[in-house]
C-alpha cells in the first residue's frame, strides 16, 4: 500500500498537484514503518529539491526520515538532515533530539549522545525520561555504571520517577558487568523497584533472574519468581533450574520443578503456551548425569516425554555419556561386580537403540562415547560393531578413541574376537587413527594391521616411513 500511495503522489507531483503535509508526512511514516527506507528518501529529495512543490516541510517530516536514518545506523546522515533542518529555519522538538540521542548510544558514540542532550539543553528544550532512559541504556550496554549511577541521581533530581524501562537498563548493565558486586546491586535494584510500585515484565524479570543465578543468589531468584505478579515463561523457568545446577544442588534444582507443579504453575504455563522445554529437562538431566544419578536421570527422561517434550539427541547423549562414565569409574577404583559394569553398558546400548527407535539419528558423539565405553570394559567386538556402524553412517572416532580400539585390537587374541573386523572398515579405522600426529599411533596402526590381516596396507599407509617399535 505504501508503494501505490508513493506512486500516485509522483503522478500528482508531475501534474502540478500538491499533496497536503498530512498527507506527505503518512506516507513518509507508513515507508519508514514498512522498512523501505530507500523510497522514503527517495521521496523526500524529490519533493525537498522540486521547485514545483509547495509543500513546506515540518518538524514531522524530518522527525521521521532522522528516525529512519538513525535505525539505519547512519548518524553521520543523520546529523547532516539535522543541520538541514536548522538551515531551513525548521524548529527541532524533543522527539528529535531523543531520535538522535537514542541512535547515537545504539552506535555506541555516547560521547555524542551526550553533546546533543548539551545542545537540547541550550536549545531550551527540557529532557524527559525517555532521554535519560536513552542515555541510561548506552551506557549500562558500555558497562559504565558508576556514570549510570550519578546519571540516574541527576535524573531523580529533576524530578523523574525511574519506571520499568530505567530498571531493565540498570538490570541489563549490572548482570553484563557480572560478579557478586553486580548480583548484589541487582537485588538492590529489584528491592527498590518494588517499593517504587514499579512492577516486573518479561524482560526485566528475565535479565534479574540471570544476573542473580549466575552469581549464585538463588534465595533472591527463587523470591522473585514466587512474588511475580504473572506466570513465568519458560526462560524465566530454565534460568533458575540452571542457577542452582550450576550450583550442583540438584535437591533445590528439583524441589523448585515440584514446587511450580505442586501450585499450579507448571500447569498454567501450559494453558498459556509456556512449559518446560527441552532446554529445562536437559538441564536438569546433565547434572543428574555429572553427579552419577542416573536412575533419578532416566525418570525425569520419562517424565519428559509423559509431559509431551521429546528428548533429542543431546539429551540421550548425557545419559550415554553418564553410564560410560561410571563404568570408567568402576574400573579406575577397581570396585563394583562384573555384572554391574556390564549393567551400566548394557544401558548405554539400550539407550541408543531406544534413540534409533524413536527416529533419532545418533551423532558423532553418541558413537564415540559407545566405542570408548565398550573399549574400557575390553569388549572390543561390541566396541568394533559400534564403530562399523558409525563409519557407515559417515562419521570418524576421535584419535583418541581410535587409539584405544586400535590399542585393544592389537593385544586381543584375534580368535577370541566375536566378529573379525573386515578389511575395509580395518584400513578405515586405521586411517582415521593416522590422521593423529602421535608416533604411538602409527605404531599401533601397523602393529594391529600386521597382527590382523595379512594383506597389503593400504597406499596411504605405504606412503609413510617405518616406524620401529
């Protein structure tokens, strides 16, 4: 619509015919708002520099190319359409000096953010809080926050109440600085904010969570999140469970999904549209997994998909990688019984096929973590199927787990191998252990090859000097 609007407006151009100002400054506002900025300038030059035009210009008109120049980033012209504009004896308001102002601290010149708010001053034209808050902003993005704090005392001086936005800059600035300095300047904050009846919105209630769970201050979290006066989202949910997992405290991190269950709010956040994603459950999972818990892992894994969110491959991925952890612990501290170790790798098996049933393709990853673990327990037919597959399937072991299969093949009895590996897959495994520029690795390569197949190796093999071992 605007561009038929822009058209018709030429054709009454060519014809002698003036729009009205009302009319001109719409259609400049409608095409900046629609993001056709180059049409919008376009046209302002046309009727600007026309000699036909009997359309004065206003404090509008240039309010709004200013606007669309600084969303542009381009202050320089920006500055120079505010010098026209001067030249042309067209008086500049407020809202022209706070476009400059809020433009200039999204670039981050605050130094000439603060030079236009000079010369608005000398103007005669007062600021108001959607200045400071401009200013505010810039400089909590630059972390400058002993500025902010004497920029907000000059702006309770004049009289100006900080509202939500002024607290989001605040909150924003002190959790990018970071450091229990700033968690405790955001509580502060939080604390003021509500004795001023300044309520908390999505956003600001999002950067306050995050400031204070990176830094620990789960106490202050969890209070903020019972006295909100809406249903937290699920980022807001995320940050806390994440806050206190960050702390190894998975009876908190627990009891606060009971918690939210127990009244109701899990609930709500459904009817709503917001519940606990992937992001939370694979939250809580990494850390039961990191901390060995992992009968207490696969029942929040169930309990994720009675709740309808599917786990992904990252999500099994810990639990894979937790049982194969735990059966290098086994083996480290020379403790548990064999049918246990073998308990734990049969549920790293089981697991993968459970992800291929559901239609997950395993990665990279998922492969390495089985081949290593089946290596640790020296079922090194187990650990040479799972790598056959992984091959077919497009993906390399790591070098190190390489070494290890190679390792394991080379001092196992080849007779007592299930499955004797097959040439190809043989040759590709050692040259995937190859691309490694440990000597060991080439040692053990020729060694297992030597050992296992009485073929020629393979030329790329061939190419490389003897090692002597």
């Amino acid at each position: 619509m605007p561009r038929e609007a822009a058209e018709l407006l030429m054709c009454m151009k060519k014809e002698g015919i003036s729009p009205s100002l009302a009319s001109f400054n719409r259609l400049l506002a409608a095409l900046v708002s629609a993001g056709r900025f180059d049409e919008t300038l376009r046209l302002f030059s046309e009727f600007v520099d026309s000699e036909k035009s009997r359309v004065r210009l206003d404090t509008f008109t240039y309010n709004v190319v200013i606007r669309g120049l600084c969303g542009e980033k381009r202050m320089q012209d920006a500055n120079d359409m505010f010098a026209e504009m001067l030249r042309r004896k067209v008086v500049p308001n407020r809202v022209t000096f706070n476009t400059l102002i809020h433009g200039y601290c999204k670039v981050g010149d605050l130094e000439e953010a603060f030079r236009v708010r000079d010369r608005m001053k000398a103007r005669g034209v007062s600021p108001n809080l959607v200045t400071f808050n401009s200013l505010l902003s810039g400089l909590c993005q630059a972390q400058r926050m002993e500025e902010a704090k004497q920029l907000l005392e000059e702006m309770e001086t004049h009289g100006f109440v900080p509202d939500e936005y002024t607290y989001a800059n605040l909150f924003n600035g002190h959790s990018r600085c970071g450091g229990t300095e700033s968690a405790d300047s955001l509580w502060g904050l939080y604390r003021e904010m509500s004795t001023n009846g300044v309520q908390l919105n999505d956003y600001t209630c999002s950067i306050l969570l995050n400031g204070l769970c990176r830094e620990g201050k789960m106490t202050e979290a969890e209070e903020v999140l019972k006295n909100l006066s809406f249903t937290p989202n699920t980022v807001m949910y995320n940050t806390v469970v994440d806050g206190y997992c960050r702390l190894a405290d998975m009876n908190r991190a627990l009891s606060t999904v009971q918690w939210m269950e127990t009244i109701g709010i899990l609930e709500e956040m459904g009817e709503k549209g917001f519940k606990p994603d992937g992001v939370s459950f694979g939250t809580l999972i990494n850390c039961l997994c990191k901390e060995g818990n992992l009968l207490e892992a696969e029942s929040l894994l169930r309990d994720m998909e009675c709740r309808g969110v599917s786990p992904n491959v990252q999500v099994y991925n810990m639990l894979v990688h937790g049982y194969s952890k735990r059966r290098k612990d086994f083996r480290s501290r020379r403790i548990g019984s064999h049918a246990e170790r073998n308990g734990n790798l049969e549920e790293s098996n089981d697991l993968a096929i459970d992800m291929k049933a559901k239609g997950l393709v395993l990665n990279a990853l998922t492969y390495d973590t089985l081949v290593k673990g089946h290596c640790q327990l020296k079922d090194f037919t187990g650990a040479y199927l799972w790598c056959k597959e992984m091959f077919e399937k497009g993906f390399l072991l790591r070098a190190y787990t390489c070494n290890e299969l190679i390792i394991g093949l080379r001092r196992e009895d080849t007779f007592r191998l299930k499955v004797k590996p097959g040439k190809t897959y043989l040759i590709r495994l050692i040259n995937a252990a190859l691309n490694d520029d440990l000597p060991l690795q080439y040692c053990d390569a020729d060694a297992i090859y030597l050992k296992l197949s009485a073929q020629t190796l393979s030329s790329s093999l061939l190419d490389r000097p003897p090692m002597s071992f």
